[in-house]
C-alpha cells in the first residue's frame, strides 16, 4: 500500500527522483502514465499488467469511447527508468500535459502512487468537497 506524500523538485531537464520509499515498493520495471486528473500515475509492472487485462481483456473493439480511452491510456505509457543518480526522466508531453513545474509533490494513493504539480495538487484537494464523498461511500457501505 502506497501511502504518505513527498514535497520535490524537478530539476531544468524534467529529471525527479522518486522516493525511496515509493520506489522500493514499485519495484523493477514500473509503469508511469498520464492520469486523466492532472497527475501522473506510477503502478509496478505486475499491478499495472493486471490492470491492464482486467479492464481492457473483454473490451469492444467496435465501442469507440473504449478506443478513445485506450488511446489515451496506452499513448501515453511509459516504463518508468532510473538513471545511476537515482533520477527519472519525464518526457516533455508528461511535463506538459500535466502543468508539472519545479515544486511536485508525489502521494502515496493505495495501489500507486501519483505525481502532481503542488499549486495542481493544492487545487484539485481544497476544490474536493470531502463530506460528500465520504458520506456517500459510508452510505454505500451501511446499506450492505
């Protein structure tokens, strides 16, 4: 389980480090792509594999939003490789299509972990509106 959150730079040629602790649990060989919320998204190679086929084994090749979201999802996928210092290098649509500038901040998200720039992040956190989503999944919970 991917928790806690790490305050971080990206240094001028879109190179991070991740955290220790994050990258032990990732593992060998993990995938990183664009979230559909403004972050990136980082899962180890296993998980994100199952993932994968689990969503996608029984998808409609005719259903053109399943396309859509294929596209999506695999054109930007990444497996994410350490440099010897220990640096990640993102690639410019990454950096771009998530308004990643120098201060991110990566969180830990149970099953992965995600990449945000931090005024993003900031954003996305003080505009969710917490109550509601917890009473409807406490509701969803107490009428089983």
């Amino acid at each position: 389980m991917f928790i806690g959150q790490h305050h971080h730079q990206l240094d001028d040629k879109g190179r991070l480090r991740i955290p220790p602790v994050f990258r032990r649990q990732l593992g060998d060989n993990p995938m990183i792509f664009c979230g559909f919320e403004g972050c990136l998204c980082i899962y180890p190679r296993d998980d994100f594999d199952k993932l994968v086929i689990e969503r996608f084994k029984d998808a409609d090749m005719l259903d053109m939003d399943m396309n859509d979201i294929k596209r999506a999802i695999f054109s930007s996928t990444q497996e994410l490789v350490e440099d010897k210092q220990g640096r990640v290098s993102l690639n410019s649509a990454f950096i771009e299509d998530c308004g990643l500038t120098k201060d991110i901040i990566s969180i830990g998200a149970y099953d992965h972990v995600e990449i945000w720039d931090e005024g993003v992040y900031r954003d996305h956190k003080n505009s969710t509106d917490f109550k509601r989503i917890i009473s409807q999944f406490t509701g969803s919970r107490n009428k089983l």
